[in-house]
C-alpha cells in the first residue's frame, strides 16, 4: 500500500514536472509567435510609411517638372508670351509703396485680359536685403520676390576714384541703384520690362512688345509702322533692338546730346553677356566727374547709375540696337517741355523748333504714366486749382484710384473708403491731404474685409 501511496505520489511529481516543461516550451512557442507578429506588423507599418514618402516625393517631383516646364515655356498654356515686370526696391520708407505694386500689377493685368491680347506680365521685385522686412506683403498680391544684393562692391569700381567716392550719393538711391541691372538676368522671358512702382498701366503695350520682337515686320509695312508711338519716327529701325526707353530731357541743357534715359520705364532682351559688360564698365570706373561716362555721358542726376550706364551702352559702345519711344505715350511724366529763359524766350528741351506737350495729351492715349513731377498719388493733393497744366496729372491720379476700387472690388470688398476728402475723386481712400491723410488698402490681400 505504501509502495503504492509512493508510486502514485512520485508519478504525480513526474507528472507535474512534465507539465511545467510543456509550459515552459508553450511559453516559448508563444513568445516566438508573439515576436514574429510584431515584426511582421512592424514591417507593414515601415513599408506604408514609405510608401507614405515615395508618393510625397514624386508628388513634389512631379509639381517641381510642371513648374519648371510652364516657366520655360510659359506661352504653351493659352498662347500667349509672357513678359517679365521688374521693379526694384533698395530700401524701406515711409511711403506705402506697396499701395503702388498692387495698383501697378492690378492695371497691368487689366489691360492684357482683352481678347486680341497676345501678351500676359509675371511680376518680379528685385530688392536689397536692407529691404526684406518691408517687401515681402507683396507676395499676397502676386510677385515673385528675388533678394539682389548690389551687383558690385564699391571698392572694386576702378578709374580715378571720381565715381568709387560719389556713387553712393548719387541720384536717389546711390550705387544700389544698380540692382535695375539684375533684370538683365532674367532670361526666362524674351522681354523685361522695368517699372517703378509709381507707375500706372492705362492701355495694352502689344504693339510696341510686338515691335521690338519681330522689328523686321514693321520695317517692311509703313502701315504698320506708322502708328506706332516712336519719339524720331525718321530714324532708322534696327533689325535687332535691344531696348526700348524714353529720355528724361528735363535733366540737361537744350543742346546737350548726352539726355539721360529715364530709370523708372525701360524694355529689355535680357542677356547675361550684356549684363556681365555692365559691370566690367562699373569696375572699369571710366568716369569722369566733370564730363561723365567715357568723358561724353554726365554728369547729371542718376548719370552714375542707370540714367547714365543706359546711353553710355546703347548710344555710344553698341549704337544701332535701341530705339526711343514718344515720351507722351509712354511713361509720361505731364512734363513742361520747354526751358524759360530770363528774357522770357523759351527752348525746347529737346532742341526743336516745335515740341510736343505732354501735359495736354489726351489721358485716353497715355499708355504708361509715371507720378513724379504730378506727385505720389497716395499724397492725397486737394486739387484747388483748375490750372489747365496740370488737368493731366488729376486724371492720371482719378484713374490711379479707379484702379485701386476695382482691385478691391475684385476681391468681394465695396471699392470704397470712409474717408470724406474729395469723395468723388478718391473714392473714400483719403481722410485729408497729405500722406497721413492715406488710407492704405488692408491686408489680408484677396479676400473681402472682416
């Protein structure tokens, strides 16, 4: 019995035991199988999060080649050329220039929506770092800002140091006037423009953009040649032009050759040759104090930079490539064109007989108008007198304001301010004159107001 009672016990020991080694090996098994599911599960989760980047990267690849390829050739979409438009800012100020961009870009668009338009704009700021804080609202209304530091350092212009002392303090902007020079490098459009900001566009530039592409076609047709606005119709045309420009010849004598050529309107072909020759004639620092750019261009106002630089190039190093546009019709400035002597006799400026008066052109015929001697139109003027002199620069100004209700318009807003000076001229956007007077357009651009 008690072998037995042992038999049994042991047995159950035994038995226990092989039960425990059961466990322990089950134990194992599902820890194995607990390990390969959480590999298998972890692998799926990797390969979807990849999957997950693969298809964000060739997303992005695929818009980065969409980009790229519309920016190379941007006309396949609707048949149209695409011009470039270049302004420069080289600092920040108290005036609300952004005001400007937006009316300038608004007015532009405008006048290339017709259905016979064969030109559409793509709006480029080139600006000095020192600008960076007060331009960049103007990616809300559409341009593509391009950081541009001076093209060249003031210490490396060479010479006899005349031009490396004064360029700083020459014209409005000192050397930084120079970025303009960085629309040269803009070789993805066939033709740049350069505006200022206070510029305003009244009607479609196609015909002399057509113009300066396909200037063999004008030449071989006097109809079509005829109407358009060329400053000396009589000159020759060149087969090949390279600018379109007006002159500034309120800066200089009669009878003076050298006439500055106006910064704030001038059309290019960019070109990285043309641009790199620019500043080897800046290093070069060929300037004399008394008589100018090779001793034949200055000086006058702006004649270090861009107003000088300009006719140096294309009237005296390559003639034959640029053609002078009717400073009446484009960027007109409503302008006295004759010079009053102390005895009363008066000379046109630009040394005729007879001259045209900008300041009584038909406002409906101005295609480009600049505001400088009508003044800034956020300065908000009260318009008293009814001088007929200056009847041009009160339309171009309504027309400005025209242009700045239909842009807010356009975004679900009224067009309309609550300012109560001169309603029906300003539209509600000036409380009292002057530009503290100025109602600037509120941003968030595009959108209706709170």
């Amino acid at each position: 019995f008690l072998l037995l009672l042992l038999v049994k016990y042991y047995g159950n020991i035994i038995m226990h035991m092989m039960n425990i080694r059961r466990g322990r090996n089950r134990s194992l098994l599902d820890k194995q199988r607990q390990r390969l599911r959480f590999l298998k599960c972890s692998v799926r989760v990797v390969v979807f999060f990849l999957g997950l980047i693969i298809l964000a990267y060739l997303s992005i690849l695929a818009s980065f080649l969409n980009n790229a390829v519309r920016s190379v050739d941007d006309e396949v979409d609707d048949g149209r050329i695409t011009i470039g438009i270049a302004s420069t800012v080289t600092g920040c100020g108290s005036d609300p220039f952004i005001d400007g961009a937006a009316v300038l870009k608004h007015s532009l668009d405008i006048n290339s929506q017709g259905p016979e338009s064969r030109f559409k704009y793509k709006n480029y700021v080139m600006y000095h770092p020192n600008a960076k804080e007060c331009v960049l609202p103007l990616e809300g209304l559409g341009y593509i800002l391009l950081e541009r530091n001076t093209p060249i350092k003031v210490e490396e212009i060479g010479g006899d140091g005349g031009l490396r002392e004064r360029i700083v303090n020459n014209g409005c902007c000192g050397e930084k006037e120079l970025i303009k020079l960085e629309a040269f490098r803009l070789t993805q459009h066939p033709i740049v423009i350069h505006l200022d900001l206070d510029v305003l566009i009244n009607k479609p530039m196609d015909d002399v953009l057509d113009f300066m592409m396909n200037p063999k076609k004008y030449k071989d047709s006097p109809q079509l040649l005829a109407p358009l606005p060329i400053m000396w119709p009589d000159k020759d045309i060149p087969d090949d032009i390279s600018l379109l420009f007006t002159k500034d010849y309120n800066v200089v004598a009669p009878k003076r050759s050298d006439k500055p050529y106006q910064g704030g309107f001038f059309a290019i072909k960019p070109s990285l040759e043309t641009y790199n020759e620019f500043l080897d004639i800046i290093r070069k620092g060929d300037y004399n104090i008394k008589s100018g750019w090779g001793s034949k261009v200055g000086p006058f106002y702006g004649g270090m930079t861009i107003q000088g630089l300009l006719p140096w190039y294309f009237q005296y190093l390559h003639p034959g490539k640029s053609v002078e546009l009717n400073r009446c019709k484009y960027n007109n400035m409503s302008d006295n064109p004759k010079l009053k002597r102390n005895n009363g006799y008066e000379r046109c400026r630009t040394d005729e007989d007879e001259c045209e008066d900008c300041r009584y052109t038909n406002a409906d015929d101005v295609v480009t108008f600049h505001f400088t001697i009508c003044q800034k139109p956020w300065k908000c003027l009260s318009y008293s007198s009814e001088n007929p002199t200056f009847a041009l620069c009160r339309k171009m100004n309504r027309k400005w304001y025209e242009f700045r209700s239909d842009l807010e318009a356009s975004w679900g807003r009224s067009g309309t301010g609550t300012g109560r000076l001169k309603v029906e001229h300003y539209n509600g956007h000036c409380s009292k004159t002057g530009v503290e007077g100025y109602n600037q357009i509120q941003s968030p651009y595009g959108i209706p107001n709170n």
